[in-house]
C-alpha cells in the first residue's frame, strides 16, 4: 500500500496532469477560433501543429512521471520530476515552447498576410482564373509567384509574395497573398459564396443577383461546342432537335449513343436549358466526367477499329465543353470533332484567331465574335458579396474587378473567350456597330454613323422619353418598378430606339460592348411586354457630360429619330 507521502505524490501528479491537459484543450481551442476566423481550417495548419506537439509533450511527461513514480515513489526528486512538479514552472515551460512552435512555424511555413478566395466555374478556374491571377500579381510588382495545381480536387493555389510600403490604403497587395482557385462548378460557388465560404464566385450561367445581392462582374461570353465521335471525317451538322434526342438517350437513327455529361455545372445547365432538355432522362443514363479535358479525352478516345472502321463498342460519342478548350487543339480536330448546329458554327472567324499548330502563324489580336444564331452559348461573370469583412481582401477583390476591365478582356480573348468589349459586336464597312435586332431584320436600322448624327441633335432638342440609370460594371437592374410602372403608361404600337452608354471608366471597347449588352437587356423587358418593334444602338463612353453621364439606357420613340433623319437628309440635299 502506497504511504500518505505517496498518496500525496500521487494527488499532486494527478493534478499536474489536469491542469496540463486544460492549458492543453484551451490554448488548442484559442487557436482554433482565432485561425478559423481569419483565414480557415485549409488555409492554415498552425492549430494543428499546436495540439500535435501538446500531445506528444503531454505524453513523454506523462509517461517520465508515472515511469519515476512506478520505480521509487520516495525518491521522487528526480530532475524531470524536480523541474516541473510546480504548476507555475510547468507553465512558464509550456510558454517558451509555445513561442518556440511559433518561431519554427513561421520559418517553415509562412502565414499568408491575406487569402483571397475564388471558387465556382470549372471553365473559368482552369483556363481563365489562374492566368488573370498570375498577370495581375506581376503587374502589381510580385518578387515570387509560385503556382500549384491539385487536380485531384480540383484546387489551384497561387501564393504570390509582394514587397511592404507605406502606402498600404493605396495599395493593398502588400506581404504574401495567396489566392485559391476551388473549381467544383457554378452551382458549387454560388453556394460557397451565400456561405461566406469564398469571396468571388466564379460564373458560367446566369445568376439572379436580386436573390442573393450580390455585386457581378461581365467578363464576357463562351460558346459551348458539342463534340461527336462517329469516325466521321468530315464535320458533323445535327439539327438542335437531333441533339436533344440523343443527349436525352433516346435513339437517333437506330444507333445507341454513349452520352458524356458534367454534374454541378454552368456548362452542363446552359447545355439543359437552351435545348430544352428533359433532366432525368439526360443524367440517367450519360456516364460523368469532371472537367473540359476528361469530356474531349472520353469522347475522341472512343474505341475505333481502325481496320474494320467501325466502332469495338458499337456506339458512337458525344460531350460538350466550353468552345475555349479548343484553342490549343489542331485545326484537323476541330475539324473533325465540332459539330454545327441547325447549319450554324460555334463561331465566325473573321480571321486566323486560334492557335492552329498546323500553321506557323498565331495571331491572337485579331476579332472574333460568337455567332448570334449559334443556339448554345453563356455568359461569363465574377460575383461577389456587397460586403467584406477584413479591408485588405476587400481592397484585393475590388482591385481583381477593376482589372476585368482591359487586362482580364486581353486574357479572356487569348483563353479562347468573347471579351465583353466583343461581345455581340459586328464588323461593316463604317466600323463597329450594334447588332440588327433580328425581330426587325426588314425595317430600316440607321448605321452607327448615321445614329450619331441624329443623337447630337435630339440630345440638342430634349432629354429621352424615358433613362434607365446602371450601377458601375452591371448590365442588369435590381428594381425594375419604376420601368414597369413607366411602361404601363405607354402605347404598345410605339416603336422604341434604345440607345446604350457606359461611363469613362475602362478601354471603349469594353465600354461599347457593356452599353450594348445594357441595350438588349432593357430590350428583353420590352419584348416581354409586347413592344414588338425595338432597335439597339451602343454608344459606349463617348457621350458623357454633367447633365448626362454614367451607365444609362435612354428610350426614344422612332418617329422622333425618323423626323431627325429626314430634317437630315432634307438639309443635305438642298
């Protein structure tokens, strides 16, 4: 039996070890709250080596005072049990350790000063995100950029390292700042973002900002071409209907097709919607893949008998992906693989755009713009919540928005997109101008030039029948109320003239193509109200004045600009 010298020996442990075990859960808690808030779990480690290296600690003292207490209980004035028999000594150990970890922490793997969040869109963080990040960081004067690439969860980390000034208000990219590129899908970062999960959602479909108020970016628009495999060599041409068929598992001349789909997907929705497409039918039976590569290497490495010619498993294929994954593809595979659509191209090509590795030429600064009737295609945005909590990642996110405007327009047309400044925009022979509404193809539509003519002298005579004002950066309105109730008062035979405007800020291009898309968006609000007759005109940043500056849609009723025309046409003739 253990004496009352022992049995006190024994309390006395027991308590060490209880206190130890607090101090242990509370620092481990501490730091769990105060990581977490900051940055989270994945993005730093720090918690982790704290409660590991506690545990060991606690365990070899643990198992050197039951060791000396086991072997001699009376001559317990052993060293170790010397040193920390007393519970202050034991903290004041746990304290120069606790700095140690910090120290060695920090020299073996940096804290970054800020983590800056993108999740969503797989088309966007594989091609476009990364790049952007990458191009931004330089132009900013990063010393370092180091990229890694996680395919397996579809994760890219760009840890970029800037020098420290002064002027931190000015310049927010200051220390380490590490971006995450998370591409699970649209869906996915729309969540993320709802959650606070990240701080710009990545997007390949429309979202209803209304709903969840959150600020959005135009970054532009992408075609999504429908790749086949039949051992066809030359292209495809399926009528829409065709393709609703097969994608749906239904069969399309007595053939059995192996459809490949994505899940969680802005692709994939686009692909639902514009074809109509009934959902369970599609997902029931279309085998799944992750991303734009899996797709093409699943459908173009379908089992051919090359002897034979004919097809081992006795289907053909077809995918989908976005249209940019074929930039760096040999004009033979597009060629072979692309599909058009109801007689339409994916793209017209007003020149050598892509990069074709049968020819030596690569001239990525020529224009190029989605077809109009090509049935397939979506829109591209960054959306952010309205607010941010730690005011250097919010100086970061606005500063990656603002750069949409021209360096990410560049990166974008080089990924194989349509830039914003692009974007619905055709060529004639008197320069750039709005698209013809193709509800009024058989009505007059006043060239860019001729519009310009009329517009300086209405604007001379009076203000619109009605503006439509535009936050910075949007093409859409989150109240339409005092639209609708505008509207009401009008006759529905008034013939409307939309004329569409941006403010200074950014390259014209882009501002034209903002103004335009401005113009078919209050466009679609009038279509839907039975104003049959309305035509579109983007005048991008070149009038701007005091009176009447800043994104803005203004209405004219036709007569007047008619009127204006003839008055035109009157004087030049005399």
């Amino acid at each position: 039996m253990l004496n009352s010298s022992d049995q006190k020996i024994k309390q006395n442990l027991l308590l060490e070890i209880v206190i130890f075990l607090l101090l242990q859960i509370s620092i481990f808690v501490i730091f769990i709250i105060v990581n977490f808030s900051l940055q989270g779990f994945e993005d730093n480690l720090f918690p982790f080596f704290i409660v590991f290296g506690l545990f060991v600690f606690s365990v070899l003292y643990l198992l050197a005072r039951l060791y000396f207490f086991w072997k001699k209980p009376s001559h317990s004035k052993h060293f170790i049990f010397r040193l920390l028999h007393r519970n202050s000594i034991m903290c004041i150990m746990l304290f120069f350790w606790f700095i140690y970890i910090n120290l060695f922490y920090a020299w073996l793997i940096k804290t970054p000063n800020v983590t800056v969040k993108l999740c969503g869109s797989v088309t966007l963080g594989e091609k476009f995100a990364p790049h952007f990040i990458e191009a931004i960081a330089s132009d900013n004067g990063a010393n370092k950029i180091k990229k890694s690439d996680n395919k397996d969860k579809n994760n890219i980390t760009i840890d970029a390292n800037f020098p420290n000034t002064k002027d931190k208000k000015d310049n927010p990219f200051q220390g380490l700042v590490r971006f995450i590129v998370d591409y699970g899908g649209t869906k996915d970062g729309i969540e993320k973002l709802k959650q606070n999960k990240c701080d710009i959602a990545l997007a390949s479909e429309d979202v209803d900002t209304s709903v969840n108020n959150f600020d959005n970016v135009n970054l532009g628009r992408d075609a999504i071409a429908i790749i086949i495999n039949d051992n066809n060599e030359t292209p495809n041409n399926f009528q829409s209907q065709q393709i609703k068929s097969i994608l749906e598992n239904k069969q399309y001349n007595n053939e059995q097709w192996q459809v490949f789909c994505r899940e969680n997907s802005g692709t994939t929705d686009t692909i639902i919607n514009k074809l109509n497409l009934e959902e369970t039918s599609f997902y029931k039976n279309c085998n799944k893949v992750t991303a734009n590569k899996q797709m093409w290497d699943k459908v173009t490495n379908t089992n051919w008998d090359k002897v034979t010619n004919t097809n081992k498993d006795s289907k053909p294929s077809i995918g989908y992906l976005s249209y940019s994954f074929l930039v760096d593809k040999p004009d033979s595979d597009r060629k072979k693989y692309l599909t058009t659509i109801d007689n339409e191209k994916t793209v017209n090509l007003l020149s050598n755009y892509f990069k074709d590795k049968d020819k030596d030429t690569d001239n990525l600064d020529d224009i190029y713009f989605i077809n109009n009737k090509y049935k397939v295609n979506r829109k591209l945005s960054f959306y952010t919540q309205k607010n941010s909590n730690s005011t250097q990642l919010k100086d970061i996110v606005n500063s990656l928005k603002e750069e949409t405007k021209i360096l990410g327009q560049n990166i974008l047309k080089s990924e194989g997109f349509v830039s914003v400044s692009l974007d619905g925009i055709s060529v004639s022979l008197d320069g750039i101008t709005a698209n013809q509404n193709p509800k009024d193809k058989k009505d007059k539509h006043y060239t860019r030039e001729t519009m310009k003519k009329i517009y300086k002298i209405i604007r001379q005579r009076g203000k619109p029948i009605y503006t439509q004002n535009f936050l910075e950066n949007y093409t859409t309105i989150d109240n339409q109320e005092d639209l609708q109730k505008w509207l009401s008062t009008q006759n529905n035979n008034t013939e409307f003239v939309l004329i569409g405007h941006a403010s200074p800020l950014g390259s014209p291009r882009y501002n034209l193509g903002l103004s335009l898309q401005r113009t078919e968006y209050i466009e679609s609000i009038l279509l839907n109200k039975d104003y049959k007759n309305v035509k579109l005109y983007a005048f991008g940043n070149e009038y701007n004045s005091e009176e009447t500056k800043g994104p803005r849609v203004e209405i004219y009723d036709l007569k007047e600009i008619d009127k204006i025309y003839k008055e035109i046409n009157s004087a030049t003739n005399q």
